[in-house]
C-alpha cells in the first residue's frame, strides 16, 4: 500500500522536499505552459515583442558603441554579431530574473490558497524567458546567414552556457522574490540592477576592452563569463575566454544558487501569512 | 490505532498584529520626525533580523489556534463549527500546510487535497478547457486524472457550449459552477472543505450537495468548515467547536451544535429578553413584568433548533381585575413580516382572585417556523376597547436549522412556515 505520512511541525525542512517538488512536476509544466500562453495574449504583434526588444537594442548598440565610440570588435567579427550575440544571454538573464523576482506576490491567491512547494512558482517563470530567447535565436541565425558568418564547433557547447544563464538569474531571483514577500522594497531593486547591468556588464562591448589587470575583478560579475562563454560559442575562436576570470563568475553563481535555494526554503513556511 | 488519519498535538499558531500608540493633544514637528526616525531604524533592524514588517507601534500577540488536540479517523466527516475568527480557517490552512504552525505537530497520513476557495488560480485569459487542466494541476490532480474526469466535469458544470470561451467572458454563475466541478472530482484520501458550497443557484447548490455527500459516503476522511449547520448536519456526523483558538467541545454533530448554541445564547441573553423599567406602568391595573424565551427544561434561551419546541414565557402583574382580558403573542420575522398571532382570554384559565403575579408559558409547536430571526409582539387588550399593555419587537430569537430537508436552500427565500403536507398518489 502506498501509504504516506506526514509530519506537520514548527521549523521542519521536509525530508521529502525534493521528492515532493518532482511529484509536482505537472504543476510547474502547467504554470510555465499558463504563463508562456498568456504572455502575448490581447497583444497584436504577439510574440513578435520577444523579437523586437533585443532587435532594437542591438541597433541603437551597435550606433553608439561601434560606430560612435569606435571600440574594437573582435577580430574581424561584425561589430552587429558580437552585441546581438551578447544581447541573447543578457536579455534571457534579466528577463528571467525580473519575472522570478515579482512571481511569487504575483501568485498571492495561490500562496495562500493551496499547498505546492513554492519553489515552482519562480522556476516556471523562467521558462518563459526561454521561450523568449528561443525565438530571438532566430534573429541571430537571420543575421549570420546575412553577414555570411558560420559558427564553429564550439556551438556545440552553447545549451551549457544557456544553462549558465538559467541558473545565474535563478539564484538572486530566488532570494529576491522571496525577500519580496516581506519587503516590498525589493521590487524597486531589480529593475534598476538590469538596467544598471546592462551597461556594466559586456554587452554593447567586448570584455577585452578592460584592462588585464582589472579582469578579474570584472569577473565578479557573473554576467561577464556567461557572456564571453557565449561569444565564444557562437562567433569562434576570435572571442577567447578568459578562463580563471570565467572560473570567478562561475563559483559567483553557484553561490548566489546555493544562497538562493537556502533562503528561499528558510522564508517559504511563512510566505501565505505575509503576502 | 491503526484507523486514525489525522492526529493534531498542542498545536498553535501565532500572529503578531500591531496597533497604533494612541496619541492625544496636540503633536509637535519634533516628534513626528522623532518618531519616523525610530520607526525607520526599527524597520530596519528587523530586515536585518529577517523580521516581518508590523505597521503601528506596539505589538501584540495573537494565539488563532492554541493547544489544538485531537484525532479524526479513515472514513469520518467532521465539520468544524465556531464563531468568525474562531480559528477555523487557520486550522485548515495549517493542516493543508500552507502556513506553518507555530508550535505542536500533527500526522497526516494520506493524500491531502484542500478547497479553501474554488477557482483557486483561475486565469482569465484562458478557455474554461485550458482552466480545468490549471486548476486541475493546482488541486493536485495529474493529468491523466483530468483527462479522464474531463467530461465529466464538463457535463457537471454545464458548460459544453463556453469550452473554448476565455473564462473573463463568463457569467459569474458559469464560473463558479465551473470551479465548482473541477473541486467536487478532487479524489485524495483526505479532503479539507472550506465554506465552499454557497455557489450558485438552489438547483446547482442540491447538486453540490449530492455531490459531497457521496464524497462522504464513498469512505474518504473530510474536513468542513461551514456556518451553515443544516448542511453540516446533514454532511457529518462528528463535530468540532472552536472558540478563541481552542477546541471547546467535540463530539455527535447534534450535541456540539446544541452547545454551541447554548454557549452563544449565554453570551448575548441579556437584551433578548424583557423587564420592565417603566415604572409608570406599575400604577396600571395590569401589566406585563417580564417575557423571555427558554427551552424545554426552563433555561433562558434564545437559539432554537428547528425540532426544539419555542417556549414564551409571560409574567403578568396584576394590581386589579379586568373583565374580558385576553393575552396575544404575534412572531414577526427580521423582515417585521406578521406570521401569525395567538390569543386566549384570561378568562379560560382558572385564576385565582388573589394571585396577583402569574406566569403563563406559550409554547410554539417545533417545526412550524423556517430558519431565521423573530421577535414576539405580546399584547394584553380587551377586544375593540381597550389596549392595556403592549410590548412590541420583544424576546428575540434565533431558529437554527439542524437538518431539515430543506436545508440545502438555506439562505434562500424558501417561504416562512414549514408545512407538514400530506402527499399521496392518487389511484
């Protein structure tokens, strides 16, 4: 007999959390599948928004970095393909970090209603944005056929770096939605953080434009390895990593992830009688 | 025991609620930055003590639920009754582990489902198809399980037609009735009800019933929350009664409901029942000196169950004699709507002369009047004469139903008398 039992009591971490989150598996397809389907609803060029934003931005990019500032490319690549290759993580981490970090109060009558661990809530959002970067890809494939530019095999390892992405915005997304619940104050946060990244992290440059000596320290942003990673995949050999910098922003990472998980299952019992 | 389900020990809950320092005469600028300034600086150290944010200055604590114990077994409907704010709610919400107790612990064995509101995430913009599945996955159906209830569901709702409408587009009635369905083919092992069944019309609400009922029947362990005791008494048959947080009674449906409604009579007997303060009237020849309502066994009371009897209880006060006195009691509903009027004349008691303090005791058949608030009109006149006293709006009282056949229309106008008819087929 299937008989289960369970435990109800002040302070305890189920054992069976991450039993329980797989049991719910339907539920986090179903709230992705909801959100992905809603998205463009009552919109009239629909899901072309997901093309349009990072299309624009790469253009105005391109303007004012390549051809007003003059800064190099890398290599010979076109100065349009190294932003817009950038502009494809970049777009994917801050749209997935915004959407997790105000999921969880745009859930309220779910929280207080019904059980499910909540850590679907935040997750599902992010398929979303994936969605979205599927189909800006398609964008820059346009573009490659356009300047006649064929990725090498290093695109193979391109669904790691899109991971790197994923689990980069999950992290602080987790905790911030989570500190949202009780402070409101943190919705204002992550909007200017995006916008204050976009600038800050390699997107309408290349990273080599730093100084060396400063590159490590650059790194500490974890944007900055995802980004090289990507340019790397996509545009070839001429966009080298640099690997002990990538080393920093990938242990950034996984520490803002651990921090995340951590806080948010310390915070989640109490989340249906703050929000 | 091997057949108990939910077992709950000293559970509780706690929330700290803030109130605002009361603050008289009149308030300087100093004080008020003062005060924003330390509200700040509190603010503060609890984001960094990870502390909720309590508006007002001072705080208190409030118990919704305190040392809760008790033991339901595989198979029992139980209804939880109480005031508002009893802790009902909170019970649920802790057993269906949405937010944590503050102390105690309670085992749970088996599948929980909760129904603490229907068309829990209902998204608007999608077809009421696509809102079956959501709300499906949300209950904690999967989807296999959906599937293979779909129609059925949809055939419950009565919806055929609207499957492919966006649910913003329904009539409110639809909607809920949609919610409804997807809730009532829910198929855990323990299910936790949460004053949900008051959707839609009286023909829907019968089917809604039906509905639980064979959920109760079919063996499965329920808890329902309800301030519709008809219902409950139909639905159940053991009870809980919370008051304050704490579990104050337990036991037969019957008896916890009529403790209940002893209990709250005691709490508001007071101005249901009437004494005289006019001393003017003591100077009259005769006069009414005190009415009240009590039941069977001569306590003060002023809630019935429909099958308990409505005892009036009269005392006159008699200074002199009159000839062709007769005594009245008319029942009005809430609505100041008559619904009938009784009288004798004094003089078909045999009363003695010099009795000058008597009681009379009315009593109104069980079972005559439908669930509802009433008030007694007491009247002491000689017909077309005189009036002699007259008390109007007097002796308040509650009719509960407790099980009627017509209780799952509570709530609506199903008239203001039962009828005991006699129904036959005619050959």
């Amino acid at each position: 007999m299937d008989e289960q039992i369970l435990v109800i009591e002040p302070g305890r971490t189920e054992k069976n959390y991450w039993a329980d989150l797989w049991r719910y598996r339907e539920l986090f397809l179903i709230l992705a599948w909801r959100d992905i389907s809603v998205r463009y609803k009552q919109t009239i060029i629909g899901v072309a928004w997901a093309i349009v934003r990072p299309f624009l931005t790469m253009i105005v990019f391109t303007v004012i970095f390549g051809r007003l500032a003059k800064l190099p490319s890398d290599g010979n690549t076109p100065y349009a393909l190294m932003v817009f290759a950038a502009m494809l993580p970049w777009t994917l981490f801050s749209t997935s970090l915004g959407e997790a970090s105000n999921s969880l109060i745009g859930s309220a009558n779910l929280i207080s209603k019904v059980y499910f661990p909540r850590l679907i809530i935040p997750t599902a959002t992010v398929v979303t944005s994936f969605v979205d970067f599927l189909i800006s890809f398609l964008i820059m494939a346009g573009m490659m056929i356009y300047y006649k530019f064929a990725p090498g095999l290093n695109i193979l390892f391109l669904p790691g770096f899109i991971l790197l992405a994923l689990l980069a915005s999950l992290g602080p997304g987790l905790w911030v939605t989570a500190l949202n619940v009780k402070y409101r104050d943190f919705r204002y946060v992550i909007p200017f953080v995006v916008q204050f990244g976009l600038y800050v992290s390699p997107v309408g440059f290349s990273s080599k434009v730093v100084p060396e000596k400063w590159r490590l320290l650059y790194n500490l942003n974890p944007m900055v390895g995802v980004i090289d990673g990507f340019r790397w995949c996509i545009l070839g050999g001429e966009s080298s990593i640099y690997w002990p910098g990538f080393a920093i922003s990938l242990a950034i990472i996984v520490f803002f992830l651990w921090l995340g998980v951590t806080q948010f299952r310390k915070m989640e019992k109490s989340f249906a009688d703050l929000i | 025991m091997d057949d108990i389900v939910i077992k709950a020990e000293k559970l509780g809950k706690k929330y700290t609620i803030g109130h605002q320092a009361q603050r008289g005469g009149y308030v300087a600028l100093r004080d008020v930055i003062a005060q924003n300034v330390r509200g700040f600086w509190n603010k503060t150290r609890d984001l960094m003590q990870g502390k909720p944010i309590i508006q007002g200055d001072q705080q208190e604590e409030i118990w919704a639920l305190k040392d809760v114990n008790f033991e339901v077994k595989q198979g029992e409907a139980i209804g939880i009754i109480g005031r508002n704010g009893a802790g009902k709610s909170t019970l649920l919400k802790v057993l269906s582990r949405i937010t944590e107790p503050s102390v105690g612990r309670v085992t749970i064995k088996g599948r929980v489902a909760s129904l603490l509101e229907v068309g829990t995430g209902f998204h608007p913009e999608l077809t009421g198809r696509e809102n079956i599945y959501l709300n499906g996955a949300i209950l904690g159906m999967s989807r296999q399980e959906i599937k293979k209830k779909f129609d059925e569901i949809v055939a419950f709702a009565e919806i055929e037609k609207f499957l492919d409408t966006p649910v913003k587009r329904f009539s409110s009635g639809m909607y809920v009735r949609l919610a409804f369905a997807i809730a009532a083919h829910l198929d855990p092992e323990i299910l936790l009800v949460d004053e949900v069944l008051a959707v839609g019309d009286a023909e829907f609400q019968k089917k809604c019933l039906g509905k639980m009922d064979e959920v109760a029947k079919g063996g499965r362990t329920i808890l329902f929350v309800s301030h519709n005791m008809g219902m409950m008494s139909n639905l159940c048959s053991k009870a809980f009664l919370l008051n304050k947080g704490l579990i104050v009674k337990e036991g037969h449906m019957e008896e916890v409901v009529s403790y209940y409604m002893k209990y709250v009579s005691t709490a508001s007997n007071t101005d249901k029942s009437y004494k005289i303060k006019d001393s003017e009237k003591i100077t009259k020849d005769m006069y009414i000196f005190e009415a009240n309502t009590i039941d069977d066994s001569s306590n003060v009371v002023s809630n019935y169950k429909i099958y308990d009897p409505v005892i009036l209880n009269i005392n006159l006060k008699i200074n002199k004699y009159l000839q062709d006195v007769v005594l009245g009691i008319t029942v009005k509903d809430h609505h100041g709507r008559k619904i009938f009027t009784n009288q004798r004349p004094l003089s078909s008691f045999e009363l003695k002369k010099s009795n000058n303090n008597i009681v009379f005791l009315v009593q109104i058949p069980a079972k005559i009047l439908v669930p509802g608030t009433y008030s007694f009109m007491i009247g002491l006149h000689i017909p077309k004469i005189q009036i002699i006293d007259l008390l109007e709006d007097v002796c308040m009282f509650n009719i509960i139903d407790t099980g009627s056949e017509l209780s799952m229309y509570e709530g609506s106008d199903y008239g203001c008398v039962f009828a005991n008819c006699e129904w036959k087929l005619r050959i």
